[in-house]
C-alpha cells in the first residue's frame, strides 16, 4: 500500500462479548430512529484530492473569469461540479462488515463476507488477510448489501482463525473515505475429512455378542459351527430334520444345527497431540510458520484416526479416543453415526497445549482392544506405551503420522541434528516391530496396502476371532 | 550455510464479479495525462510536465497530484490562443482537454485507493465514470452555449460579462468551500 487508509480508526475493536453491529441492530442507510441517525456525512473525510481538485476548479474557472477565457473557465467547470456533487452527497453512517464460515470447500477453507454500505458508497475498500496466505485487497461494489466469497486454499484441520477483514467506504470518485472497519478473525473448527479403508484389521479377541465379525463362540448369526445332539435350551427351530432322520431313524434323538455368534471389535485410537510438526524441520522450532498447503503430523493423524474410526463404527465396531497429551479429552468407547461425529470433532479439537507430564502408566483400555497408535515417535514415550500395551495382551498397530520431510535448505548442523532424530526414530519403530506390534506410516502412500496386509494377516493370526 | 527460503503459501481466493488488476487502475489516470498532453500538441516542455506528472500520479497516487492537472490544463490554455476562436477544431481539443482534465481528477480518485496488486471491480470503475459522463455532457452543452454566445454577441459585449463572471466566481467559492477550510481549523 502507498497510502494510508484516511479516515481510519483501527484501534476500534468490537467488544468481545456484544453482538456486532449488525444491519438488524443499526441500520447502514440509517433508516432506525430519527435521533439514532448520525450527523450528514459524519465519519465520511473528504481526502487531499477533493481540497487539491477542488481549489484547482476553482483556481482555473476564476482565471477564465477575469480573463475573459470562456474556454479556460470551462476547463474547470466538471471538476468543480463534481466536486461540490461529492460534499453535498456524503453517504451517511458506515461500512459493516462481518464475516462467517462458508461451507468449507475442496481443498480450502471457505468464509463468507457479509457488506452493507450506506447509500451513497461507491465502493468498499477490503483487505482479507490470513496467516500464512497473506493478504489481499479489493475494491468492490457493495449495492447496499452484498456477500463475498473467499475460500483460503489449505490442506490444514483443526482449530485456526478464519480470516481479518478491514473495510472502508470510499465515495464519490474516491475522495471521500469513510471509517474503517475491522472484524476479528472466527475461530473455526475444521474436521478432518475421513478418508476409506479397503479391510479392517482384527483385535485379538472380538467382544459382546452383536456386530459384524464372526466369533468363534457358539451363538447366533454367524456361519454353521456343527450339528450337535440336541440339549434342553436348544431352539426346535434348530432341529436339523435330515441328519437327525439319517442318524436316529428310530427318533430317540434329535439333532440341532449350532452356529457361530457374531460379535464387535473395541478400537482404541490413541492420538498423540504433543508435537504438530511439518515437513519442513526448520519449522519445527515454532519460530516459522508451517505452510497452510503442507499437512502437519497432527493433521495426517487427524486424517489416519477419522479414516479408521469411520471403517470400524460402519462395520458396527466399538471405537473410543484417547489423547496422549491431554488427559481429559477421552471419548468412551461407542458405535454409530453419532459416534462417528463425536470421534470426528474429538479428533479436530486435539492440539498440542503446554507441556503434558509423561506418563507413568498406560491409559487404561478395555480388554480385548485393538489401539491405534498415532504419533510422530520423535520422543520414547509413545513407544514406551505401545510396548506395554503389546505386552498386555492387546493388538497395537502403529501408525506413524510423520510427514515426508523436506531435508533440502537445512543447515549443516540441522542436518546433523534431524540425522540424529532420525535414527533414534528409526530404533523406537524397529523396537516396536520386535515387541510385536504392527507399524504402518501414513505419509506414504502404500499405507492403504499395509493396511490392507495387516487385515490378512489378522484373519490368519491363531485365535483370532475366539471370544471369550 | 543459508536456509533456502520456504515458498509462500497460496494466496487467498476472492469471489469477485468482473476485476482488473489494481495496477492497470494506477496506470489508467497516468495514460489520460498522457493522452491529455497529447491532445494540447504541445512541445517537449509539455511532454515533460505531462511525464513527471504521469508518473507522480502512477507512483504516488496519495498525492493530490491529480487535482493539479486541472489548473495544469487550465493555466496551458489561458497562455495560447482562444481555442474557441479556433473553429470547431479548436473546439474540438478543448472538449478533449476538459474531458481529459477531469477524467484525470476521477481516476486519481479511485487509484489512491487501488494497491498493486489489488483488485478493482469493474463495477467500481463504472459508478465512478458514470458521474463523469453526466457532468462532460452538460459541460459540452454548456461549450457550445459559449460558442453561440460568442458567435452572436462578440468581443465588445464581453467586458460586463467578464465582471459577472468574476463576481459569480467569488461568491461560488465563499458558498463552496467550507468555513473550516477559509480559516484554517480541523477538516
């Protein structure tokens, strides 16, 4: 910008708790009261360019005048004329602007800009600006009323800020400035967006006595266990006429068909909110920004978790969430759609808050449960965690949220420094393959066939689907 | 060793209706000047004047440099021959020159609050010359009532005309300017 906004009055913030000063509560074109209207023209300045046209019309029609140049006198004439139209027809009251969350597009963040001009306004001067997107301004035609669409391209999920609108009026040929106004930036909330999963690894053993997966366990539902002599408790609608014929023909013994029972896996997805780091490692100090189209590791978890919650919750499992970094933020385990959303905005709201203790003991999880681990793995603990989990009895499958990393720009010692990290990931995810549990790393894209392999295995793996 | 900058993000997407870029705006008024110097015919001190203005109101479009291009045109004119005396084509090239003049002083307008990179609606520009265009016409009418006048009253019948007219001037500017400004004080 070469100039300053005139007439501006950027420190005016509105007051936090209030509604805004919305068309409802006081109209722009000031058709409220008689005594709630503001003064003609208050707020709106005339700039330097109306003064400086102004005395120059004058200045010209004045020299043609006592010269006797009709023809220097009309030289000034438009200008003059233009410029008493635009003090005479000041607009009157001042440029609202609000902003809402618009239907969040592909691949972006949507906001909607609601305008209302007064009468009078030629245009709206805007500026929209959004961490790590810059700004950008407009002048734009406002007709009284007018909204704006502005979608901010961003692969990010999570709590942020929506975007800072400042507006100002400007009339009459663009020498009249009214007040500036600036909105404060919505928080939003954008959920991630669950992607599909081709198979679902099994836990060890499946629970309850409803669900979609069959158990080894004698029940109803599922696929034909045996024929067994018939015992008091036994349906008759389970007689099995043929063998019984076949085997007892003289009738002193029925026959049941017994089947297996169907049941439910628990998920556990244990999301570990302490780092939120980018591909880039020089971004991980928190001193730059991470870019708005670069997935953080907590968006790649957020994006993992609501994959894999919506695969199990649609085969009518059990899935709960666990935070690593903050205790509180536990979703029981549940089913459903409702349950869906729930892990859904559970997973949106995670985000790394001050500096968690460790902790001395695994999360306790129900047995049975097959927990999914997402983490960065830059620290031991979350590993320390998965190992005891493995060693108790439950199936862990790893998912390593990391993103692909961008070693190139990195200084000397920060290459030195993330080759030190590294290999210390590299041990805490090979100790983990040794303790038994399955790694799968998200950023990469055979993960769907890992996955994929992982569920195969789970249908091989002895004992699997024994219920207890 | 440096770090290689990171790129910057993408930029936010406006749904605007129909836009030019905010520098073609910028450039627009310095093209007018241009075309203004153009229609004076006048020599290389003009062209000067018209560049070094040109690329004030380009660079600078805060600066009320527009609003000097009126007495510019007007003080060229006073020092060269009558141009309505010239015949239609020194009426002709006056019409342009008031034109220019005052499409100047309207664009200047709307670029100082055009950024660069900015985006200007057409629908902007369109309310902003509307005005221009009802104003020229009765400007026009009123050039060719002068020329009419002129034409049936001639040159000695102008000297009572001269004194009302500067009379009519004077009290335009105590009606017109506001009392603020004469004296000084707060806008």
């Amino acid at each position: 910008m070469t100039d300053s906004w005139s007439g501006s009055r950027w420190g005016e913030e509105r007051p936090p708790d209030g509604p805004p000063p919305g068309p409802s509560s006081r109209p722009p074109g000031g058709a409220g009261g008689r005594d709630d209207l503001p003064a003609l023209g208050a707020g709106w300045l005339a700039g330097r360019h109306l003064v400086w046209s102004l005395a120059a019309s004058l200045f010209v029609v004045g020299l043609g005048a006592v010269a006797g140049r009709p023809d220097v006198a009309l030289v000034g004439v438009g200008p003059l004329v233009a410029a008493v139209w635009a003090l005479t027809l000041r607009p009157r009251g001042e440029v609202w602007v609000d902003v809402e969350q618009a239907a969040t597009a592909s691949g972006g963040i949507g906001a909607r800009l609601l305008l209302a001009a007064p009468p009078g306004t030629e245009a709206v001067r805007l500026r929209v600006a959004r961490p790590g997107h810059g700004c950008v301004e407009a002048l734009v035609d406002v007709p009284l009323t007018r909204t704006v669409e502005v979608v901010a391209p961003s692969v990010r999920t999570g709590p942020q800020d929506l975007v800072r609108v400042d507006g100002q009026g400007v009339g009459a040929g663009g020498h009249l400035t009214g007040p500036a106004t600036r909105t404060t930036p919505p928080p939003v909330t954008v959920l991630p967006r669950p992607g599909t999963m081709p198979a679902l690894p099994l836990p060890i053993r499946l629970r309850g006595l409803t669900g979609q997966h069959p158990s080894r366990r004698p029940g109803e539902g599922g696929d034909l266990r045996d024929v067994h002599p018939f015992q008091p408790g036994d349906s008759l609608r389970r007689v099995d006429w043929r063998v019984t014929a076949r085997r007892s023909p003289r009738g002193e013994q029925l026959y049941a068909r017994r089947t297996f029972a169907l049941a439910e896996a628990h998920v556990t997805l244990v999301v570990d909110s302490r780092d939120d780091v980018g591909p880039d490692p020089g971004t991980w100090s928190g001193h730059a920004p991470v870019r708005p189209v670069d997935a953080t590791s907590l968006d790649l978890a957020r994006h993992a978790a609501a994959t894999v919650a919506r695969a199990y919750l649609a085969a009518g499992d059990r899935v709960g969430v666990e935070d690593l970094g903050v205790r509180l933020r536990t979703l029981r385990p549940g089913g459903g759609r409702n349950q869906l959303d729930r892990v859904i905005h559970q997973l949106a709201v995670l985000r790394p808050q001050g500096d968690p203790h460790p902790r001395v003991r695994p999360p306790q999880l129900p047995s049975g449960t097959l927990v999914y681990l997402f983490s960065t793995f830059l620290d031991a603990e979350a590993a320390t965690l998965a190992s005891l989990w493995r060693r108790s009895g439950h199936r862990v499958v790893v998912v390593d949220v990391l993103p692909a990393l961008r070693r190139g720009g990195l200084p000397g010692r920060g290459r030195l420094a993330l080759r030190i990290v590294e290999m210390e990931r590299a041990d805490r995810l090979t100790d983990l393959v040794t303790a038994g549990c399955e790694v799968v790393r998200w950023a990469d894209d055979d993960a769907a066939s890992r996955v994929q392999l992982l569920a195969r295995q789970s249908h091989r793996r002895p004992g699997v689907g024994v219920g207890r | 060793m440096s770090r290689a900058p990171v790129p910057a993000g993408p930029a936010l997407r406006v749904d605007l209706a129909r836009s030019v870029p905010g520098w073609a705006v910028r450039v627009l008024p310095a093209a007018v000047v241009l075309l203004v110097a153009l229609a004076s015919g006048g020599g290389s001190v003009v062209w000067f004047v018209a560049v070094a203005v040109a690329g004030l109101i380009a660079l600078r479009p805060g600066w009320p440099t527009a609003g000097g291009v009126v007495a510019l045109v007007g003080t060229w004119v006073l020092a060269h021959d009558d141009l309505l005396a010239a015949g239609p084509g020194g009426a002709l090239r006056l019409a342009a020159l008031v034109l220019g003049a005052h499409l100047v002083v309207r664009l200047g307008g709307v670029a100082a609050h055009a950024a660069w990179s900015a985006r200007v609606e057409v629908a902007v520009l369109r309310r902003t010359l509307l005005p221009v265009v009802l104003v020229q016409t009765g400007v026009l009418v009123l050039l060719v009532v002068v020329g009419v006048l002129r034409s049936g009253v001639g040159i000695p019948g102008v000297g009572w005309l001269r004194g009302v007219a500067v009379v009519a001037v004077v009290t335009l500017v105590l009606l017109l300017v506001p009392r603020q400004w004469l004296g000084g004080g707060r806008r």
